[in-house]
C-alpha cells in the first residue's frame, strides 16, 4: 500500500516517466513536467529517492535507480493500454 500512496501523489509518476530513458538535471525535470512548482518537484525528488526509486548523481543530475526501471517495466503495457484507451475515445 505504501507504493501506491507514493505513486498516487501528484506529479510522482510524471516525473518517473520523464526520467524513463535518460539523467535530467532539476531545470529539465521541472520543464519536461511543465507546471510542476519547484518547491513539489524537490518534494517528490527527495520522496523517490528516499524510496530508492531515483538517484540523485552529480551535478544534479537524477536517473532511475534500478528499482526505478524495472517499476517503469511494470507500468509500461498501463501505458500502452492508456494510448489505446484515448485512441477509442476521440472517436
């Protein structure tokens, strides 16, 4: 449960999926997540990684742990299944 309570909160996921493929520095972070504030982008960054998802490298530069790729395996058919989903729902 304590997973889904760490994922549930807003921009977690967001930011997991933006740092899916590649290191992004804090500035990138919060521009690939546009309206994300600083202040709940810190929040969540020291959120991840304390839960040993996201490592921080320097300087300042943030990736996936390895529990954070293999959590972004597991939620990537979500993902596929969502782009389906939205397909159908346009028409």
């Amino acid at each position: 449960m304590a997973a889904l309570d760490l994922f549930g909160r807003r921009w977690a996921l967001r930011i997991l999926w933006e740092l899916r493929s590649r290191q992004l520095t804090f500035r990138d972070l919060q521009q690939a997540c546009g309206e994300i504030s600083p202040a709940v982008l810190n929040t969540r960054l020291a959120e991840l990684r304390d839960a040993g998802i996201v490592d921080q490298e320097s300087p300042g530069g943030y990736r996936l742990s390895s529990d954070g790729t293999a959590l972004i395996d597991a939620i990537a058919p979500l993902h596929d299944w969502a782009e389906r989903w939205a397909l159908r729902a346009r028409r």
